[in-house]
C-alpha cells in the first residue's frame, strides 16, 4: 500500500464534512462537521510530511489544532448564546439579525 | 517508521495496510454517522471514534506528538465540550427531518460527489510512486524535532497562536457571562417573605423514596395516597418530567396484603378484599384525573 491512500481517506473525509455542513440544520452537527473537515485536513498534512520527509507539515497539522480549538471555544459560546435567546439550535431558526 | 524506510520507498508494511483497510472503514463509518445520525449526541460520539481512529493513523505515520495530541486535544477536550453544549442544549432534541428547500439535500450530495471526485482525480493524477518516510527527520526523536521547527522557523506563528487562544479564551468569557439584572434574595429575606404572605411556612414535602428513576421525580404520597405535587422540584413539574406511581403502589400493596393473607392461612372477607382492589383502582383513575387537568 502506497501512503497516497491516507490522501484518498482524507480526501473522502473531508467531502463528507462538506456535505454534512450543507445537509445538517442544527449547528451543533454543522459546527461536528466542520471539525471533521479540518481533521481531514490535518490527516493530509501528516501524510505529506511523510511522503517528502520532512516535519513541516505536522507542525502545520499542529497550528490547526491550535486553531481548531480556539475556533470551537469561540463558536460554541455563540451557539449557547444563541440557544439562550430563541431556545434552539437549529441555524434556521437564527434567520434575524435581531430577535 | 524504522531506519530502514528512510531511503525512497514505494510500499509500506503489510501490517500497515491491513490496519488502514480496517480502520479507515471505521473511520468513513464514523463520519457518515456524524452527518446522518438524527440526534447530535450519536452524531458527537461517532466523531468521537473517528476522531481516534485519525490518532492512530497518525501515529502510523510516524507523527507521535500529533497522535497523542489528537486524542487529548481532540476527543478529550473538544468533544467533550461538543457533549457539554449539547447537554446544555438539550440531549432530546433531534434535528426536524423538515426541508426547507426543497431537494437540497440530493443536490448536496450530489454536489458532495462531484467535489470528491474532484478531489480523488486530483490526487490520483499527481505523480507520488514513490515516497521519503520520517526516518530521517524524526532521527532525534519527533518531539525534539518539531521542537527544534516551532522555535526557530515558525516562531512567530507560534506567537501568534499564543494571542489567538488567549483571544478566544476572552471571547467565550464575555460571550456566555451574564450580568445579574437584579439582586439575589437572601435566605433570610425569603424565610421572612414566606412567614409574611403565610403561605407554606413549613418546608415543602420530600419526593418519594422509590429507588428507581430519578426518585426526585416521584411524587411523594400523602396519608390518603394521593400524590402531593408540593413534592417534586419546579423545574420537573413545568417539564412535565413527573411521575406518577401511586396508582402503581396501591396495587402493590394490595397484593402484598393479599399475598400475606394467603401464607398466613387466613381467608380475608370477600368485601374487603373487592374494596380494596377497588381503592387501588380508583386512586390510580383519580391520578390519571389530576395529571390530565395539570395538563
């Protein structure tokens, strides 16, 4: 087995991800695919790093992790915000910028 | 990746590929999950599984900093936020199956298929026969390597991540705080409220003591066997999360008596007996009754 098939996973993965974000209502789902896409991403990174022998692309696999995080602090505090004033989480419900 | 992988190479163990065939299954199983399970906590914790079965994917090619990481990082502290805002959010909630436009969803799978193809033609037509393997760079060990990188050529990303995430910390903070509109009442001020308006100046009753449930749920019974909804939390009486077992109990107790009687050798009177199955009957319908006008 050539390492390229982690691509091909990530690549699968990653349009997965995409299609959940377009599908899903609730953001709480939408917010798990958007994870997904990113460890897709960083999967992909892994695997290039592999392939040409060096470690740059797990460190930047690593600053997407950073960023990932601060990412789903941030946007599960606005979701939670959200729920608070129209008691749900579903993204079409949140269709006024003022309640 | 042992020394011995260092030089170009083409194939990767066999062990390695039975270990991809098999967790990536597992891997693309999760992640269908995660977008077609209806509730959000099926949907976090097949995330959950993929997000591991990714670890170990990482560990297999050769980055052991990241695969440990990921499972600390990413299944440890991310998911169980994800499962702390859905609990916040409410567990039963299941997404509304409703489609707001209409033939949205086969067009985005459709547009999910195209952009995979897209994606796999695109990887399928680069030229990567061959491939270098971390022998080399993680030589000295993958943590001191990327180490040595983080310091010296991507320092200021890092630095820069550091502001990032204290940003994001301050933003949750004042995103999720709320400021007290008014101020808390005092347990003496609500002693004193109580004694003035006079009503319950006793405290309320306690739930029932059943063991099953949630047991606060339970109403507790009263001398009559009626339920006393005095007894159960607020919050669970405007849910209408109570249950009602009295009916139930009554029922119990009469076997019981009649069970008792009947090792005892001793032959109750028909017409107590009938009474009481009534009695249970009856208590059960007027609960029945009490629920309904609740509602």
């Amino acid at each position: 087995m050539n390492p390229v098939n982690y691509l091909y996973l990530a690549a699968l993965l990653f349009t997965i991800g995409a299609a959940g974000v377009v599908i899903r209502r609730n953001a709480i789902v939408l917010f798990m695919c958007v994870e997904l896409m990113l460890n897709a991403c960083n999967l992909a990174f892994v695997t290039f790093s592999r392939l040409h022998g060096n470690l740059d692309g797990q460190i930047i696999a690593f600053f997407t992790m950073v960023v990932a995080a601060a990412e789903v602090v941030v946007g599960l505090a606005i979701i939670v915000t959200v729920f608070r004033s129209r008691h749900s989480a579903s993204v079409d419900d949140a269709s006024l910028m003022k309640l | 990746m042992s020394g011995a992988l260092a030089a170009a190479a083409s194939t990767t163990s066999t062990g390695e590929a039975v270990q991809f065939w098999v967790l990536g299954t597992v891997a693309v199983i999760g992640a269908l999950c995660t977008i077609l399970m209806r509730k959000a906590v099926h949907s976090a914790l097949s995330l959950a599984g993929t997000m591991i079965v990714l670890a170990v994917f990482y560990l297999a090619n050769g980055a052991y900093f990241l695969g440990v990481v990921q499972i600390v990082v990413y299944t440890g502290a991310i998911m169980m936020l994800f499962l702390f805002v859905v609990m916040l959010v409410g567990v039963t909630a299941a997404d509304s199956l409703k489609e707001t436009l209409k033939g949205q969803r086969w067009l985005a799978a459709l547009c999910g298929l195209g952009f995979g193809i897209l994606l796999c033609a695109g990887i399928g037509n680069a030229s990567l026969k061959t491939f270098d393997g971390l022998g080399q760079a993680n030589s000295g060990g993958n943590v001191e390597g990327l180490a040595a990188l983080v310091f010296t050529k991507y320092v200021f990303a890092f630095e820069i991540t550091g502001a990032l995430l204290i940003t994001a910390a301050v933003g949750a903070m004042v995103l999720t705080h709320r400021e007290r509109t008014e101020r808390a009442r005092s347990q003496r001020e609500q002693s004193e409220e109580r004694v003035r308006t006079g009503k319950h100046v006793p405290p309320l009753p306690a739930p029932g003591v059943y063991a099953r449930h949630n047991a606060v749920d339970i109403p507790g019974l009263l001398p009559d066997g009626t339920t006393s909804e005095l007894s159960v939390n607020a919050t669970l009486r405007g849910r209408g999360q109570v249950r009602d077992v009295s009916g139930e109990a009554l029922a119990e107790l009469a076997a019981l008596e009649q069970r008792s009687e009947r090792w005892l050798g001793r032959r109750k009177p028909e017409g107590t007996e009938a009474e009481g199955a009534e009695g249970a009957a009856g208590a059960s319908e007027d609960a029945e009754h009490r629920k309904g006008a609740a509602k």
